[in-house]
C-alpha cells in the first residue's frame, strides 16, 4: 500500500504538530509519521487530578524566546512564573551545610505553562485533523524517486505491518542522530551529512527528571525558593514545581549519569533522591505524596546510544548540508539560534513553513 500526500513531516514532536498547524490552515495536504502511540516527543506531562507535573521541558525565556513567547500569546495559553523567592541552596557536598544564595542571582526570569507544556502541545493536536496523523509509524527507509518526489516506508511494531507514502515534500524533525541510526536513504546520505548529523547529539538525551510531590511546599516557609545547585547529587539541580492548584512539589535533573542510574532500580533511585532532599530541606522532606521518573537516556524515539554521554558544552546546532531540495530540516537541534529548546523546535518548523511555501510556488 502507498498513501500518496504533499508533505510528509516525520515526528510528531513540537516541531512536526507546529508545522502540522501551520499546513493546517492552507490547501496542502501532508501527514505526521510518529513511531510513538502518542505525539508531544520530548514533551511528557504527568497529570493527575488537578495537577500536572512536566517530566519533559517546564520553562520558556520570554525575554528572549519571542517565537514561544508570541505563539502562547496567541493561542491564549495561560502560564505562570517560575517560583524564585527567597534563597537558593548550593550544596558542595555531603558533608557541608549548604551555603544561602539569593535566588534572584541564580535564575533568570522563566515561566511555565498551566497545565503544563501538555497544554501546548494539545493546542497544536487539536488544529490538526486525527486523519493527518499517523502513530506506531516508525519510518524506516527514504528513497529519493527519479521524478523527484519521496517514499518513505513506515514500520508499525504493533500491527507489525508495513505502508509505503509518497510526497513532493519532506520534513524530517526527528534528533539527528537518531535519523542517522534508524534511518536509511537511497541514495545514500553524503559523508559530509552523516558526520553532521552526528555532530548533533540529542539535547537533554543522557537527563532524568524526577518530580516529588508533597501536600505543602514547606520550603518556602523557611524563605528558600525550593532551588539548589548541588555538586553531591544524586540531583544536580532542583526546582520549585508546585502548581497553582492543589499540590506542591520539587523537581530535579541528575548528575548520575545514565550508566550509573542504571545501576540501581527506580526504588534505589526514589531513595537516593529522598535521602538528598531530607539533607537539604529536613525531615518533612520524607513525608512526599508521589514520586514521577523519567530516564530520556532509556527512551528509544529520542536517543542513540551515543546520547548516553553527558553534554560537556553547548553542542553547535544548526541545518547540515542539503541532502535535495525537497528534504527539509526541521526540529530543534536544526535550528542555530535556540537549538535545544522548544523555541528553536517551533522556530525551525515556521522556517520549514516557509520553505514549503516557496518550494510550492515554482509548482
Ligand atoms: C528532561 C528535559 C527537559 C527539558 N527542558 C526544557 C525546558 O525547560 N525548556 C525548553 O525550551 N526545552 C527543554 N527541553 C527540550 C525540549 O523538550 C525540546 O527542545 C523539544 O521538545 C524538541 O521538540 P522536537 O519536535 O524538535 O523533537 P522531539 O520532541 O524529539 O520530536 C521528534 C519526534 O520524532 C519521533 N520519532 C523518532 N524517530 C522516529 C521515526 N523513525 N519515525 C517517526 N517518528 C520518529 C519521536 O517519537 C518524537 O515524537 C527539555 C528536554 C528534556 C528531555
């Protein structure tokens, strides 16, 4: 079977639903492959109840994030300050009482999305029809045809069945490396290319984020913002996550890298992380209502092996050579100002947008 469309835009990820939105509102026709049951990619919000607890991206810079900033605006989204009052904990080690920093000179000013950056990403769903988009589509292979335009083929592991499409127009908004390792084209990509691609490694990939929740943010009793830096770990940063609903809670990146915290199962991990946050805000620390773990660095539709490696400076994101004309980039580590973040994820695929239209207008 071949499903013939426009453009295909591979993952469904910020990027792939924010291009999704965009072809939306014109006469062009495309679908979203997504090898995952559901769309969002890296962006993971727990909800229970009233409350929703991020274990994917939390912030956007809106002094400096004008793409995110102007599209939440727009789409009425409701956000709220990060929390970031009173003092901050810098932990040197285990065996040092924490030094006091006033939070204002650790963090620049960010905010969060009610609900979650779920929120986002269901906004972007729901401009978009159900039949323009494909789950368990795991693309496997893309040939570029002789007339110019693209077959992709797409492997569903749940159906274990295969369906060929074909474009004139491809996006491709998976991380690079990952397109690299489970992707194969004809013709070949140029070295040049490949050693990009892998140049690019996965932002956040090697990360977990735990998020402990609680009935009361008791920290902010003691006028600390619920922030610390900690060279002890096992959490290297932890962040004030309460919701403006019913509960409160403290979330945290790790230090361990991956091929220690895979050493221990999630209890051990659930203790380790407790026993930090007795130390650093006392007893009541141990009277914690739930605790959410996600390891990105175990998660097959984001990392390669490679991305196992902590990130030991900013990697240089950006577009990597043509492969064809019709085969664009898309996706946050193609993007050369705010690769990483959401903002490079949804200011890549308005570039892509662009692209699509010129491409569309020498038709
Ligand atoms: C723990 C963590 C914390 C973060 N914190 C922040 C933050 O606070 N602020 C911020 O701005 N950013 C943050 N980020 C980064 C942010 O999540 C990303 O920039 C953004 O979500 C990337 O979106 P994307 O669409 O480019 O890629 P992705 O979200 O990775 O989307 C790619 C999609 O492609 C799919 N896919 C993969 N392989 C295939 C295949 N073969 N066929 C079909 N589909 C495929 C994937 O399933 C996925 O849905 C964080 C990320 C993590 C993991």
């Amino acid at each position: 079977m071949c499903i013939l469309t426009k453009v295909l835009i591979i993952g469904g990820g910020v990027s792939g639903l924010r291009l999704g939105s965009l072809l939306a509102k014109e006469d062009i026709s495309f679908k979203i492959l997504e090898s995952r049951e559901r769309v969002g990619g890296r962006v993971l919000t727990h909800n229970q109840d009233n409350n929703y607890f991020d274990l994917g991206p939390t912030w956007f810079w809106p002094d400096t994030e004008k793409t995110i900033t102007n599209l939440i605006t727009e789409l009425n989204i409701p956000t709220i300050e990060q929390y970031n009052e009173g003092f901050s904990l810098l932990e040197l080690s285990k065996h040092q009482t924490p030094k006091y920093v006033e939070s204002s000179e650790l963090n620049n000013k960010s905010r969060r999305i009610v609900g979650g950056i779920s929120a986002l990403v269901n906004v972007l769903k729901d401009s978009i029809s159900t039949s323009n988009i494909e789950l368990n589509k795991k693309v496997t292979s893309v040939i570029k045809n002789k007339n110019g335009t693209i077959t992709v083929n797409t492997y569903d592991e749940l159906k274990n069945n295969r369906i060929n499409y074909n474009a004139d127009i491809l996006v491709l908004t998976l991380p690079p490396r990952l397109l690299l390792e489970n992707i194969s084209f004809k013709p070949s990509l140029p070295e040049n290319i490949q050693i990009d691609l892998l140049s690019k490694p996965t932002w956040m990939g090697a990360q977990a984020k735990i998020v402990v929740t609680f009935d009361k943010a008791f920290w902010r009793d003691v006028n600390l913002s619920g922030n610390v830096v900690s060279w002890a770990g096992p959490l290297r940063e932890i962040y004030d996550a309460s919701t403006e609903r019913d509960e409160s809670a403290l979330f945290g990146f790790f230090s361990l890298p991956p091929s220690i915290r895979n050493q221990y199962d999630k209890e051990a991990i659930h203790n380790k992380v407790i026993d930090q946050l007795v130390r650093l805000f006392g007893p009541k620390a141990k009277y914690y209502n739930n605790i959410f773990y996600k390891d990105w660095s175990q998660d097959k539709h984001t990392v390669t092996e490679g991305d196992k490696l902590n990130i030991e400076s900013f990697p240089s994101y950006g577009q990597p050579p043509k492969y064809a004309e019709n085969v664009i980039f898309s996706g946050t580590e193609y993007d050369e100002q705010h690769g990483g973040h959401l903002e490079g994820a949804l200011s890549s695929s308005e570039k892509a947008y662009y692209k699509i239209k010129k491409l569309m207008s020498y038709k």
